[in-house]
C-alpha cells in the first residue's frame, strides 16, 4: 500500500460545561462529542525523497511545520524506524474558528493514515497516545463517534444519541480563536446544578425536560460578544429544532432535528445569508 484516503469529520459539543482549572492552566470539562458528515479528506502517500511534504487546497490554513497535519506525521514518524518520506495532501473543507474541531480531526486522520500506510498495528490507545501529545480533543478524533469527555477533553467513555437525527449546521463569517473564549470566560457566570444529570447521554423523548442541563457554557460570552451567533441560535430553535447549540466555544451553531423535512424547513428560514449544511450523525471509525 502506496497511497491511503482518508476523511476527518467534523465534531459538534452536545452541552459543554466548565467545571475547573487545573494548577497548569488547562480547565477541565464535561461534553459530549458527536463526529458530523461534513469532513476534510487527507490523502497519505510515500514518498522516496526522506521527510514530510505537505499541500493543501480549499479554506487557508497554515502550512509548513505549522501545520497540525505535519506536527503529527512527525509524531508518528518518531516511532516508525523505516524513517519513510510522506507527502501530506489537505483537501480542507471545515471552516477555522468554527468551533467544529478541523485542525483536531485532520491530525487525527493523519495519525489514523499512517497507521495504515505503514503497517504500524498500532491500537486505538496508542494512537490516542500519541494524539494527546499534540492537543487535548484530538484523541476523540481517534474514534470518532459520539464520547463523552471529561478531563480536559481527553478523558473517553462511550457516549450515547439517537443516531437518526437529522443535523442542521450554521456557520457565519466569524471566527473565534478557542484560546479567546477560555481567557474571557466569566467564571461568576458559570452555574452549577443540584440535580446529577447523566450528561453522557442524550435524553430521549420521554426525558425533554433534561435536555436544558445540556447547555454550553461559552454561550453567554460568544453571544454577548457576537449577537448574531445568538440570533443564529434562537432562529434555529425556533425552527423546530428538538435541541440548538453553539459548538465548542463557536461560532458554528447547529440544530438536531426529528426529520429532514424539519431540518430542510430550518435551513430555509434562515436564509442565504450564511454557511449552512444539512448533515448526518457519523458512528465511531473501526479501522
């Protein structure tokens, strides 16, 4: 094998909660992390020039060692001792500061690719190993699916959603840097709640009343700062949405809906005016 293919899938956060900071600086969080059908594709082949190149078309995104594509095939690298000549090639599809985690899941396909390209036989913990070394939400990438999180993201369990729902997603001309929503979060703001919910999982229809403890703690800052993110967030709901989120800490917002008609009818509410796409839930990889 010369050449391998591979598609990085978006992520959307059902609920995300800030519950801590740790004494490195990190903070810690609950969220359920869900992969979406929209994706990057990645191309891997060998090379006979030692060394990784690297391309990419569609949205700009950094490229030379800066590039997360690049930083993890130097991971992997590190322990294939062939030494072999990569060529990285980056079809990028999912917008930057979107909140949906490209960058994350690029890296991951490509630490999932090489795998495969070089006969690594390596296992989802050590990939997952070498994933955390280059960000905390990458391992997930690593299996895809819906996971819950905890840690700073990099701790994993099996999560668990009605896997028909139907995903409308908004994206508008807007892009917010992860590391401004975590330096201006207002911890006053952040509410904690009596009740034990089982964030891990979904709620279902006979459970509606749950599905307000699966709130996103970055919304109040996001939309004060950018109102239009929370008007984006309200004409979905309004739609008919079963449940409509800011992902991440955004500016993506999305909605999950009971059918594509209703998502179909959400999608044309909101106009032309932005990025919107009507997507599927993706269950977790198996190679």
């Amino acid at each position: 094998m010369q050449i391998v293919s591979m598609k990085a899938y978006a992520k959307v956060n059902i609920g995300l909660r800030i519950d801590g900071r740790r004494n490195d600086g990190y903070h810690t969080l609950k969220t359920l992390f869900q992969t979406i059908s929209i994706h990057d594709n990645l191309i891997l082949e060998l090379q006979d020039e030692q060394g990784i190149g690297f391309s990419t078309t569609g949205l700009k995104v950094p490229t030379g060692e800066d590039n997360i594509c690049v930083k993890a095939a130097r991971k992997v690298s590190e322990i294939e001792n062939r030494k072999s000549g990569i060529n990285i090639r980056l079809e990028k599809y999912i917008s930057v500061g979107s909140g949906l985690g490209g960058g994350s899941s690029d890296a991951a396909a490509v630490i999932r690719g090489l795998n495969k390209l070089l006969k690594l036989d390596l296992d989802n913990s050590e990939m997952e190993a070498v994933a955390l070394e280059l960000g905390a939400d990458i391992p997930f990438f690593i299996r895809g699916g819906c996971q819950y999180a905890e840690g700073i993201g990099d701790l994993l369990s099996p999560g668990e959603i009605e896997d028909n729902f139907i995903v409308l997603l908004v994206i508008p001309d807007i892009s917010i840097a992860t590391s401004w929503a975590y330096k201006n979060l207002d911890y006053l703001s952040l509410t904690s709640d009596t009740e034990d919910v089982n964030l891990a999982r979904f709620p279902r229809n006979g459970e509606t009343n749950k599905r307000r403890y699966f709130r996103n703690d970055f919304e109040n800052l996001v939309f004060s700062e950018y109102p239009e993110i929370g008007e984006i967030k309200r004409q979905i709901s309004e739609s008919g949405a079963v449940y409509a989120s800011l992902s991440g800490s955004g500016s993506g917002v999305f909605g999950l809906y009971d059918s594509m008609d209703e998502a179909e009818n959400g999608k044309e509410k909101l106009g032309k005016d932005y990025d919107s796409y009507i997507l599927k839930l993706i269950p977790g990889f198996k190679d």
